[in-house]
C-alpha cells in the first residue's frame, strides 16, 4: 500500500469531516471503514436529526442544503445525506477503504508507524505521516497505549444504547411526535404497558421523530443499560435486547397513538448505535463547567457548539437525574484532541478528551463534525 499524509480510521460524521477537510488542504487522505459506505450513525444507524450544533463548513452545508424543519427537530433523509457523503468525499478527492476493520498499531516510540486492518483478502498494512480516530470508541488511540478510562468516573457506567427504527404507514394529519415528557399521557400509558410485561423493560420512553419525507417516522425508543460499548459480546447482548423490543414497541405505539394505526416496521438500523465508551487523557479534559460557562479558549478549534447534558438513564430508561440544561455556545480547545503519549494522532467526535458530564454535550453529530473539521 502506498504511504498517506493522513489516514483517518472511521467514516462517521467526524471521520468524514476530517478526512475532506486533510485532502482539502493538500494531505495525501484515506478514510477507512468496516461498513460498506460512508455515515455512521447518520446513515446506516438511522439517526435522522441534528441535536445541538457547531461551527463548521461540513455541517453548515448538509444543514443548509438537506435539512427541513419539522416541529422542534431539524431532520434529513438518510439515503440523500448517504449520497452527499460519497459525492462530497469523491469531489474532495479522498481515498476510500471500506470493509477493512482496524485491528493494531505499530509505534515506535511515541510515533504510530502503521496500522493493520482485517479485511476478506487478508491483514493490510497502512502507513501515513499522521493518524485521526475517528471511531467513536476511541479504538485506534486505545490501542495505541493512549490513557483512557469507561464512562461515567465515580462508577464506570455508560449511557444506554439504541436501536433506530423507521415505521411506514403514518398518518401526517393525525400524528403526533412525543419526545421524553412532552406528552405525558402516552408516556404514562407506556409506562404501564412495561409495567404489565407488554413491553419488556429497559424499554419505557418516547421518543418519535418525524422523518423528512411524507408518512414515515423514526422511533429512538428501544433501550439497552450495562453496555460496554468496546466490548464485542456486549454490543452483540445490546442488539439482541434492543431487536427483541421492536415488535412490542411497535404494538403499543398503533394501539394508543393517534396516527400510527396502520403503521408498520420499514426499516432498522444496521446496528444499535453506542452513545459512550473511552473518555481519554488529552492535554486538555474539556469540563462540564467549561460548557456551563461558554468559555472561550485561546486555542479554540470548534466554536459556537451548543447542546444541553444530553444522558439518558444508566439504570432503566428515560432521562437520567444528571440531566441538566446547558443555555451557552462554547468551544472546543485544540488541546482536546491531542491524546497524551502519542505525538502523530488526533482524536476526533465523541471520544475526544473530555469528562462524562461534558461528553454528554459534545457527543452529538454536528460538534463531532466540528471535532472532525478541526482534526483535518
């Protein structure tokens, strides 16, 4: 394989970012993914809405050109992002790899010299001058040595993982769009319906979605705790819990919401989407105090982010008590994606460095792309 400026390990929001905006400034750019398309949870997790937002280029364009505004969520169609991806990546000249799953580093020192993946043809071995995670987990700079710890610091937990479901056959006149307590009659009733055994617990929370397109929705309402997200048999016990909720949810939700009598299941994600794992170690640990306040660092890489502390509950479903609004823009310090013992790698999305409090803010797609422009 020939030798990169840049190679960027994930094709999620922030991988894509990062790898445009490296091949844009002149880098020699691959982008590597074990999927066979570019996305993440975006496209093939099904995760049609922007929550919060950030500067950036990347995201001010998908939102400009792709978004509508339906009720409080801003939404887009997943299959026409999937085709802004590959025409944007094209155009920018990145080089894709995709089905290839990282597997290990090689260092010297505190430099990576390459990195292995697995794919059908065998281990390949790619080399570049600099390295961007952009896995989410944090996989690539895990393996690297960099200093990390899971979830939550007083007990380790993380936050649970969904599943998104897409239903067909809603009616736009009569539907309605709940969301947590925002109609808290059908929250009740979904409350009972766990209570009863009609919808197997950790599932107990509304949250409807309505798609861009006419007579669709997506549901964020299965629910899987006690996830260790970097851990294979546990994301594959997270599928099975959140597969085994669908049906149920989807009986419940045509018995008692107006609209959705004729609904039926269109579409699942690929697979069930992880919204915490590695927090690591960087030069700078962005705080929630830091966000409280909208403070404005010297050398700030990503501004104008905004998201509340966005966790849902560790031990059932809903909302956790940790909870909590968060009104101001802040912005990101290039510090946060400087991982410490490694000097040719930056973090990028959720798994820069930050606290579990903080991380709940900026885990959402529009400042992981901001995360992701800045790394690139």
């Amino acid at each position: 394989m020939d030798r990169y400026d840049v190679a960027v390990v994930g094709a999620g929001p922030a991988g894509i970012a990062a790898a445009i905006y490296a091949s844009e400034g002149g880098a020699k750019t691959l982008l590597i993914d074990k999927s066979g398309f570019a996305g993440g949870m975006s496209t093939d997790g099904m995760l049609n809405v922007f929550c919060g937002t950030a500067s950036g280029g990347l995201f001010r364009e998908i939102h400009d050109t792709l978004t509508v505004k339906k009720g409080t969520h801003t939404v887009y169609d997943v299959e026409e992002l999937r085709e802004f991806y590959f025409n944007k990546l094209s155009n920018s000249g990145v080089r894709l790899l995709f089905h290839a799953t990282f597997s290990d580093v090689e260092l010297s020192g505190d430099v990576i010299d390459s990195i292995n993946l697995q794919t059908a043809n065998g281990s390949i071995n790619i080399k570049a001058k600099y390295f961007i995670d952009a896995t989410g987990d944090g996989n690539l700079a895990a393996a690297a040595g960099c200093p990390h710890y899971l979830g939550r610091e007083t007990d380790g937990k993380m936050q649970p993982c969904t599943l998104m479901v897409r239903l067909g056959g809603v009616d736009d006149n009569k539907a309605i769009y709940p969301k947590f307590s925002t109609h808290p009659l059908y929250q009740e009733l979904l409350r009972q319906a766990v209570q009863r055994g009609e919808v197997p617990m950790p599932a107990g929370h509304i949250i409807i979605i309505p798609e861009k397109n006419s007579g669709m929705v997506n549901l964020n309402m299965t629910n899987s705790i006690g996830i260790n997200g970097t851990d294979a048999w546990d994301r594959t016990r997270a599928e099975i819990i959140c597969r085994s909720q669908v049906q149920p949810l989807l009986r419940f939700i045509r018995q008692h919401l107006p609209g959705y009598e004729n609904a039926f299941v269109l579409q699942v994600g690929q697979y069930t989407g992880v919204r915490e794992s590695r927090h690591f170690e960087g030069e700078y640990v962005l705080n929630e105090t830091d966000i409280k306040e909208g403070r404005v660092f010297d050398d700030w890489c990503v501004t104008h982010a905004r998201y509340l502390f966005g966790i849902h509950n560790m031990n059932g479903s809903g909302v956790d008590k940790t909870d909590a609004p968060a009104d101001k823009e802040y912005t990101i310090p290039y510090r946060s994606l400087l991982p410490k013992k490694v000097s040719n790698l930056l973090l990028s999305g959720r798994c820069i460095s930050g606290t579990h409090m903080a991380h709940s803010s900026y885990r959402v797609m529009p400042i992981c792309m901001g995360t992701g422009q800045a790394a690139g």
